[in-house]
C-alpha cells in the first residue's frame, strides 16, 4: 500500500477503535525499524520526523524512504511533520510529501498561536493534507529544544482554538514531558474534561517512559495518536553501544545495523500492542 494521507489514517484507527503510534525516525536503521513493526502489528500508524534534524538529512530523503518501504506494506502509514515550528517547516514538508504535518505554536501566546496555526491549517488544507497543532506547554527536551516554562492547557480554551485555528488535531499538555529525564505526572481529569471540550482528535506527545496501562488508558479519553520517540532512541544507541562493548574489534557495520534496526522494531512493536491493550 503506498504512503497515505493522514487523514486515511486517523479514520481507520476510529473505525477500529485504536490508537495510532507516531514514532520518530532519524535515519534509515530507525525508519526501517519503526516502519517494520507498522506492518507487523496491523496498526494503521504515523512515522515521523522532527525540523532539528534537518542538519542530519533533509525531508526529501526520509519521505523517500518512506514512499519507497511502504509500496509493499498492507498497513496504512502516513508521514508526519513532527514540531514544525513555522509555516516554512511546514510548507518544506509538504512540499517534499509528508501526508500530515503539525504547526507547534505552543510557546506563543493564544492569539498568535491561532494565526500561526490557521496560516499552516490553511496551506495543508490545499492539499488536503491533516494538521496537527498544540494548546499548553509541554516540558522537557525536544531534540535540541528545551522548554522549561512548561503549562498545562486550559479546557476552557480549547474550543475556540480549533474552530478559529482549523485545526485538524490538537496536541495536550496535561502532565507528560519530552524526553525520559522527568516523571511525568499526567491528570487524566484535566484529560477527560478537555476531551468534552474538543470538536477534534486529541494528541499525546512525550509518551516515552510512560507505564503501559497509562499509555492505553488514554484510548478513554479522545486520543487517537500518541508520539513516542525516546524509547526507540534509547533503544538504538544501547545496542549499538553493547555491540561495541561486548566485541571492540568488530567492525561488521552491517550486522550492527540489522542488531540496531531489530532492536527499534521490538520496542515500537511493543508499544504499538500495549497502548491499544493488546499482546506483545
């Protein structure tokens, strides 16, 4: 199946009753590795990429790779924008065929972070083509960016926001945090009362480090995408590390790269099973 569009997505993981994983990729080992479990699992799902990494590679080489690995799966996918953080980012994406992208306004105040957003929902929309956006402040490190005047959203906020902004999406804060150096604290009120509140799907992000039963609780609460980056990282680097560690004077790059590829495979598997309260 080739690359879909968002949307074909979110509506498939609805008619199911699922949750969607967003998982990060950086580079081909993790791209394959994320893109492997999509197809293992059955999930219909989201790979994504972040703007930082743009000083790695460019969004025209993962979108290929993306595009390339996904004529053969029979697993819905769609390639996410992770973090745009202006209406270049976002337009660079599309450009190079992301079939989602998100617009984080979260550090302006409420009224630009509408305008930034409705510019970004407006553009997408030509192409019909889901935006994600965020209301409140989500701590901890994305990437290269550390946010620490982190805040929660406001319920009460979060009506107008979508219906003014257009979003298609809306990502939370309700407690989670980027990254896996803070606990995170989640308020599944707060969760439940801006569900009530939102006329859109609503967004986990930071849900690295995250018990199971916390992650698929969320499912009850009018989450239909969870992003998950850290874990797969950790994953990575730790057997790449071991592998070195254990034989220093191998230097069979190649089966290394299977061992890193599995190991990403595993751990996104996993967590794709257990926020939908499945197996594995």
């Amino acid at each position: 199946m080739p690359l879909v569009n968002g949307y074909k997505v979110l509506h498939a993981l609805k008619d199911r009753q699922l949750i969607g994983g967003a998982f990060n990729a950086t580079n081909l080992e993790t791209t394959l590795g994320i893109l492997e479990a999509i197809e293992k699992s059955g999930i219909p799902g989201f790979i994504q990429m972040t703007p930082s990494h743009l000083a790695f590679t460019d969004f025209d080489y993962l979108a290929d790779i993306v595009r390339r690995y996904s004529k053969n799966m029979k697993t819905p996918v769609a390639l996410h924008l992770d973090h745009g953080r202006n209406f270049d980012d976002v337009k660079m994406a599309i450009d190079a065929g992301f079939t989602s992208v998100m617009l984080d306004g979260s550090e302006l105040d409420f009224e630009e972070n509408i305008r930034v957003t409705k510019d970004s929902a407006d553009y997408a929309r030509l192409f019909d083509i889901p935006l994600e956006a965020e209301l409140g402040a989500i701590s901890g490190r994305v990437d290269a960016v550390s946010l620490e005047e982190a805040f929660h959203t406001d319920a009460y906020q979060v009506r107008e926001f979508v219906e003014r902004s257009g979003c298609s999406s809306l990502a939370v804060s309700v407690g989670n945090v980027h990254g896996l150096n803070d606990k995170a604290e989640l308020d599944f009120a707060l969760l439940e009362q801006i569900h009530q509140e939102s006329p859109v799907p609503l967004v986990i992000h930071g849900a690295s480090g995250l018990e199971d039963e916390e992650i698929n609780r969320m499912s009850y609460h009018g989450v239909s995408k969870i992003n998950i980056a850290s874990d797969l990282r950790k994953e990575y680097i730790k057997t790449i590390g071991e592998i070195y560690k254990n034989n220093p004077q191998s230097y069979a790059i190649t089966e290394t790269a299977i061992a890193a590829t599995e190991s990403v495979k595993n751990i996104t598997y996993h967590k794709l099973m257990r926020m939908n309260g499945l197996g594995g």
